[in-house]
C-alpha cells in the first residue's frame, strides 16, 4: 500500500474491482481513508491502510518501512510469516514445502513476494506489495482460516501437510478457507532439492530435520496463542451460554426483509438432499402430509448437533407420508435443520411456515399487501430465498387475520408470486395454502373447497383445508377440485378439537372418508401420542397410532443405489459402534436418523419395533418379531420397497443377532424380488386395503463365505461373532430386471407341527452395485478452525476450548462424518493411550466441537491437540485413517504471560 491521494490510499489491482474500492491509477485499486473499514481493509497508523501478504487486508497491521509488512508487536507470529533476508519472507518450517515457498535458512523455508498474483484454489488474492522492492513474482502462502463471529485480531497462523495432487480437484463443501497443503512425496522431495541446493550455493552442510509424528501427511497444522476475549457469537445461530448451534426462526416483517445469508448460518443449511423416491411427489395419487406441532416448536431439535435428551419425540414412518410441515407461531418458522436432513434421506420434502395471526396479524398481513405490488413480491422473494439457502422445500402460508379489501385483493397475487419464486428456487418447491380467509378478506374457516377460497388454491400448489369438515363437504369439494383432486389435503386434527370426526387412535375414520373421495390427507399434530399418552411407552403407541392408520396410507419405494441402513432413529440411550457401545448416556439427533423401514404389523404374527437395549451402528436396531406358522417352513417380513433397475451384479449384506428362547431353532436371511425392466408398477394408482399384484420373481442370493475386501473388513468383527451379531454377505447376479422388494426370510431348521416364534434384531442390511466398489475413497480435505473460544477449565491445570472445524469432501459420498479427538499434550508427553476419543457426529463438513478440557500451557512449551475427522461413506465400508482428515492445533501462552 502507498499514499496517493490526500484522503485515498491504493493497492495492486488484482485484475478487479474489490468491495469498497475504486479504480485509482492504472494497476491500483484505492479505498477511502478515513479511519472506517470499507470492503475488507481497515485504517491503521496515518496514511497508510493494512494488508497481509495474502492479499487480504486485516486491521491489525500496519506498515513499518517501505515494501514490508509487520504484525503487532505481542511477540507471536501471526500468519506464519516474519522478517527474513531483503525479499524474502519466512515460516517455521514443518517438514514440508507450501506452495509458492523455498527453503531458506535451516529450519525454514521462505517465499518470494512483489509482483503479480497468480491463480490459486481458495479465496482470490491480491498481489503482494511491490514498491521500492522492486519486480518480483508473488507466490502463493497459506491463507488464513477466517474468524466468523469473533473477531480475534490477528489471525492464526496455519500451515499444512500433503493432500493428494488429484484430491485438490475435490468438489469444496465445507465453505471456509484453508491452510496450504502440500502433495505428499511430490511436495516432500522439492523441500528437500532445493534444500540441498541450497547448501550447495552457500557452502554448507544441509542440516536435516525430522518431522514430528503428528504431522502426518495430510494434516493441517493450526498454531494459536490462548487468549481469553470476549468471543461473542450472533446469539440468533448460537446459544448463548455454550455457542453450540441452534436453529432459529424471524419474527416480524422486519426480520424477514433483513435477513441476509451469513457464515454464521452454515450449520442451519441442509447437508442432506431430497432422495428420490416413487412414485414422485407429482403423481396423481392421494397424498399424505404431517404437520408437525409440538408445544411451540423449537425444542431439543433447535440443538442441531444433538442433545442429551432421554425420551424424545422422534417421527420415523417416513415410508408413509408425502410432505412434512413443521409448524410453529413464529411469523417466519424455518424448519430445524435436524428434521430436514431425516425428512430428505427419507425422500420426505420439508416445507416451513409462514404465518399471521389475531390482531397482530392484521398489522403485517397490511403492510406487505395493503400497498403496491413491489411490497408483497419483496416478502415472496425473500422467502423464496430463505427456503433455497437452508434448502427446505417451500411453505405452508397461514394467515388467520381480517384482511382490508386492499389486501384481500393482493393476496392472491401474493401467493401466485410466492409460488413462481419457491418453484424457480426450489427444484420441486411447494406453496400450500391454510384454509383461512376467504376471498372478500373476512376470516371465515370453509372445511371445503368452494368458490369462497377457489381463488386461493388457483395462486399455489394445493389447499389445507381445516378440520371440521363432514362428508358431504367432501361430496362438494369434489366438483370444483377437477383435475387437481389431489392437490387438496384435508385436515385430521389428532387432538380431536371442535367439531371434528375422530381423533387420537380413532384419527383412521376420518381418513378412511377422505381416501373414499380421492383427496390427501394433513395429519396435524401427530404428536399426540407423545403429549398425551406420555413418553414413557411412546414407541409402542406410536407403532399402534401408524399401523391403524397402514391401510390407508401408500407406501413409497426406494429408487437409488447405493442403499444401507442401520435403523437407528436418531437417539438413543446410547451409541454403538460395530456392535458395542461406544458412549453411554441419552443422546437425540434427528440427523443422524437412518433410512426407516415399512413398519409391517399383523396381528397376532408379525411386529416389527425400534429397539433401544443393542445396536450395530448409532442407538437402535430393528426388531422383528413373528411366527413361522405350524406346517410352513418360512415366513417373510417385508422390510423396503425398491423401484431402480438391477445392476449386473449386487452384493447385499445382512447383521442380525437371533434371540432366546428359539435362537437356535431358526436362521435368517435375504430376499430380493425383481420385476422385468419396462413393467409399469410405479404410480398405478390401486386401492390402497389391496396387495400389490405377486413379482415376477424372488431371488435368495447365494451366500459368500468369503467376501470382497471392503465387505470383508466389515464384516470382520461379526466373524468372531463379537458382542452377539453375525454378518452375512450375499451375491446376487441378475439381467433386464428391476428391484422390487427386500425381506427378511426366517427358516426353520425342520418341520414342525407347532407354531415357532422368532426374535430378530436388525443392526444393518445394505444393497450394493459390484461396480460401486472399485476404487479408493476420497479424502477429507482442507480441514480448518475458526471460531475459536477459550475459557478458564475446570481446574487450574485445565483449559476449556470451543472451535468450528470445517472440511471439504465431495457431495454424496459420505452419510457422515465422526469427529475425534486424539487427547491434547504438552511438553513432548505422551497422547491418551486407547482409540481416539469420539466428540459427535457431523452431517456436513462442519462440527462445533464445545467444551473440550485441554491441559493449559506453561511457559514457553506449547501444547498440542489433533482433531481427526472419519468419513462414514454412502456404501458404508470403513475408511481407512490415511483417508481422514487431520488437524494438529499447536497452542501457547500469550507471549505477555510466557516466561
């Protein structure tokens, strides 16, 4: 940076035009110095702005001679870089060569700087400064991690390890910046040739250094000095006393116009993407849709990496419903994250809510639609905007208000505008309509369809009509619906308020009436069976309230591969890994629900429930319990419907464990019914009480009592038959088919003239393509920390450290990802002897990891923490740790309070 007006201050152009800046002199860009920050520079010492080497400007530099920069003198390193030899800049050396670096005196390596920028991955950057340094190329150096929320001055200084040459091209998922990271082998043989050449120039002998165990390749070394500053966190996305991250909603018009899209709201964007499933939504068959009501919303699912909650409400009969509505009083309700990701794996499309209510109401259903048309289209394309950044589906809009003639009259245009915006921001977006209002602006509830609120379902996607409807509301509504029949949902109020038919466990008459007409149904508040049947049998009365309700309700078929699933609903009383609990204690997190089976019922022969006591993976597993009937000699429970055509060759796998007292008289296995390819089966509409026509044919996979290497190691513990599971790896070949239905065969050993009852639990069952096997796993990337907030620990010689990780791995590959913790040490000690500690589980490429007790640094021996992040791939083999993600964070004292 030099001065060049009075009042402006400029830098190399960088080829554009950077926020706050404008076009100074040819090759320099200038930005107002007038002690505010514009863009991303600030003010520093009279006359000069700031900037690292990077190209991006931070306030905590200032510029000390011509052609240098400095950091502030706290005695740390701040960036990696320090002063070296005229022209060069230099950094502790860590073993490796970073992009753009050379090794310069022993024990570091340094870069060249001045010049023009060139190309880079990541953040775009300035050139270096140039001036009375004279020409020279910039090369390029690690970029610091940015600070979100809290704002530290200088930045962390971050180096990094190997990442294979073509794992840079991964696709970045995880948003942040990135430490540089050097290719393994290519990157370590440089370091040390131009080492070597070095010494050969100088006349010396080349000193060796050898790189400390930890930092692997691949690992991204993060050093940062302890600091205890206020980190304040935005109280909307974070919680306020531990800075875990919350969902949130807006209240007001005002909220909703303001909102903007921030960093600050990455964990609040859905890391799971609608699974497709038949038939699709847009089929001409009754749909189902749950509106999900729970004493306001918001409560254990705001915590969006889970909570220790014994007992939760939790929905898992996905199979049988069409949308999910979640719905609350707040005037712009988006959707906890947690449900959209369980919804979505499910194949389940989320709509939020927006809402006006009472004489509150009034006053904002005037303000945006009581004006001109630029007011209401603001709203409709802000919240068209809202739904596509945390990738929810669309909205339920809910105005009970008293509408002025004004409004009434732009109303419908309002939602013909908010329904042209979700649809060309949301693929598949939706817009339903609350029966409400009617078309003159008076609140007046139809329970129908009629010319009264018409209007309104003509604007949008479909009508929720309200519940205290009777059948010949029905018998009317019929007439005017047209083509669009199923496009009207009409409501069952579990609770069985007003004048309503039903309700509770009777909610399957009033549905059995609006299947006989051919319209959806809205279940609202479902949750009854939890609020007032209590929490405590709250699993086996949720099996009854959806199991009367089976009949009526078409089920869905699973259309990609490939598929896994260990059934777990996303909470627990523990958590289980490869059949053994890993971590005691309740834990409830809705994304880390699987993909739910058919629920089949017959009573008397079959149940099939959530089992809390033993798991494979997560915290539950399937139980399945029946009857092989006297004189048969299997009997077959039905678990998932397919609907995608049969690869050559599938490998399906199966781990079960038999319980008493009839273990031993039974075995378990797969199988598998196809269809010929082209056979039209997928939306045909049929009564829902009648069977599915017979397959065309069921297969039982042969058994493989060697399975392929990736099967092999994960199956390896249920060889030695650990903890009680068994594993099974099947093969299957088939031609010019297509999957139909999976299920779960139980056989007796010999004939028997007496019923056999059975106890089977399900840890997991996977459909996999052979040709999906081939090949490595890809590597987590770019592992970075930000955020960062150090407290005092809970003794004297113990610190508590919060941070956000964040990392890059391609899209679709991973169902998730664990992140451990290999124990912190200092002054050379030794790292926590056992396994890798587990802190949770992320669902994107970003964790928070809260509250961890770290041992605090003396003097001037840092201390050392490694983070490790573990893909848990779409196929579910395990990954191998070369494969992880690693980060190594070097602490130390402030420099003020070293000694």
């Amino acid at each position: 940076m030099e001065l060049c007006t009075a009042s402006w201050s400029c830098a190399p152009r960088a080829g554009s035009v950077h926020s706050g800046m404008e076009l100074c002199i040819p090759g320099w860009v200038r930005a107002p110095r007038d002690g505010a920050v514009h863009g991303r520079m600030g003010s520093c010492t009279p006359g000069w702005s700031c900037a690292w080497r990077d190209g991006a400007v931070h306030g905590e530099l200032e510029l000390c001679t011509p052609g240098w920069v400095r950091a502030p003198r706290d005695g740390a390193v701040h960036s990696g870089m320090e002063l070296c030899t005229p022209g060069w800049v230099r950094a502790p050396r860590d073993g490796a060569v970073h992009g753009g670096m050379e090794l310069g005196t022993a024990g570091w390596v340094r870069a060249r700087w001045g010049g023009p920028a060139r190309p880079a991955e990541g953040p775009a950057e300035l050139p270096a400064l140039g001036g009375p340094r004279g020409p020279g190329r910039a090369e390029r150096t690690a970029v610091p991690p940015p600070r979100g929320g809290f704002g530290r001055g200088a930045a962390p200084r971050v180096t990094g390890g190997g990442g294979g040459g073509g794992d840079m091209d991964a696709e970045q998922d995880g948003g942040g910046r990135r430490g540089k990271r050097a290719g393994p082998g290519a990157g370590a043989a440089a370091a040390e040739a131009a080492e070597e050449a070095a010494a050969e120039r100088g006349g010396r002998r080349r000193r060796r250094s050898s790189r400390p165990a930890a930092e692997a390749q691949g690992t991204t070394v993060l050093h940062e000095a302890v600091s205890y500053s206020p980190q304040p966190l935005p109280a909307r996305q974070f919680d306020t006393s531990t800075t875990e991250p919350v969902s949130f909603f807006l209240s007001g018009l005002e909220e909703l116009l303001a909102w903007q899209p921030t960093s600050n709201d990455d964990f609040n964007v859905a890391a799971t993407p609608l699974a497709k499933r038949q038939p699709p939504l847009h089929a001409k068959r009754p749909r189902t849709l749950v509106c999900h009501d729970m004493r306001g919303g918001y409560l254990e699912d705001r915590f969006i990496q889970g909570s220790a909650t014994r007992n939760p409400y939790v929905f898992y009969h996905w199979r049988y419903i069409d949308i999910f509505v979640y719905f609350s009083h707040h005037t712009v309700t988006i959707p906890p994250v947690c449900w959209t990701n369980a919804a979505h794996r499910n194949g389940v499309p989320v709509l939020g809510t927006f809402i006006a209510e009472w004489t509150e109401g009034e006053k904002l259903c005037e303000a945006f639609l009581a004006g001109g048309p630029e007011a209401y289209r603001a709203v409709s394309q802000q919240l068209a905007r809202v739904a596509r950044h945390y990738r929810f589906d669309g909205w339920l809009v809910n105005l009970e208000s008293k509408l002025s003639e004004a409004a009434a009259r732009n109303l419908p245009l309002f939602l013909r505008h908010l329904t042209a915006e979700v649809h060309g921001a949301v693929p598949g977006g939706l817009v339903l309509w609350y029966d409400s209002v009617v078309r003159s602006g008076e609140l007046r509830w139809q329970n129908e369809l009629n010319e009264q609120n018409r209007v309104f379902f003509d604007a949008c996607d479909g009508l929720f009509v309200n519940y205290n409807w009777k059948e010949e509301q029905l018998e009317r509504s019929r007439g005017l619906a047209g083509q669009r029949l199923t496009d009207v949902y009409f409501g069952i109020d579990v609770f069985g308020r007003g004048d309503v038919l039903g309700g509770g466990f009777d909610s399957d008459k009033p549905l059995s009436l609006i299947r006989k007409h051919g319209f959806s149904a809205a279940i609202f508040a479902p949750g009854w069976v939890y609020e007032h049947l209590g929490e405590q049998d709250f699993l086996q009365n949720e099996n009854k309230f959806w199991g009367l309700l089976a009949a009526y309700l078409p089920t869905h078929s699973i259309c990609t591969l490939p598929f896994g699933t260990s059934f777990s609903l996303g909470m627990g009383t523990g958590r289980f890994a490869a059949g053994q609990e890993e971590e005691a204690g309740p834990w409830y997190d809705l994304s880390a629900q699987e993909i739910q089976p058919l629920y089949a019922e017959r009573e008397g022969e079959l149940s099939t429930g959530c089992c809390l006591r033993d798991a494979w993976r997560g915290g539950s597993s399937l139980m399945v319990r029946g009857t092989v009937p006297a004189g048969e000699e299997r009997a077959a429970v039905r678990l998932f419907s397919f609907r995608v055509q049969a690869p050559p060759k599938l490998f399906l796998t199966l781990l079960y464990k038999l319980e008493a007292p009839h273990h031993d008289e039974v075995t378990v296995s797969l199988q598998l019914s196809t269809q010929p390819s082209g056979t039209r089966r997928a939306g045909s509409p049929h009564p829902p009480t009648l069977p599915p026509a017979e397959p065309d044919a069921r297969h039982e996979p042969r058994l493989l009592p060697a399975p392929p290497p990736g099967l092999a190691e994960l199956l390896r513990g249920c060889d030695r038959r650990s903890h009680g599971w068994t594993g099974r790896c099947y093969e299957l070949d088939l031609q010019d088919c297509s999957l139909r239905d999976l299920s779960l065969l139980v056989s007796r050993h010999q004939a028997s003239p007496q019923d056999t009852r059975f106890a089977c639990l399900l840890g997991e069952v996977q459909v996999l393509d052979a040709a999906s096997l081939v090949g490595s796993p890809p590597r987590v990337l770019h592992v970075s920390a930000s955020q960062l907030w150090w407290q005092e620990g809970p003794d004297a010689e113990l610190l508590s450290l919060s941070l956000t990780l964040r990392w890059s791995y391609p899209p679709g590959r991973a169902r998730g990802f664990r992140v451990r913790c290999e124990g912190a040490r200092c002054r050379g000690g030794r790292p926590r002897p056992g396994p890798p500690q587990l802190l949770g589980l992320a669902h994107g490429c970003l964790y928070r990891a809260v509250g961890l007790a770290v041992p605090r640094p003396t003097g001037r021996q840092p201390c050392r923490l490694e983070l490790l992040v573990e893909p848990v791939p779409s196929d579910g083999l395990p990954v191998a740790p070369e494969h992880w993600g690693r980060l190594l964070l070097v602490y130390s004292e402030p420099a003020g309070n070293a000694s």
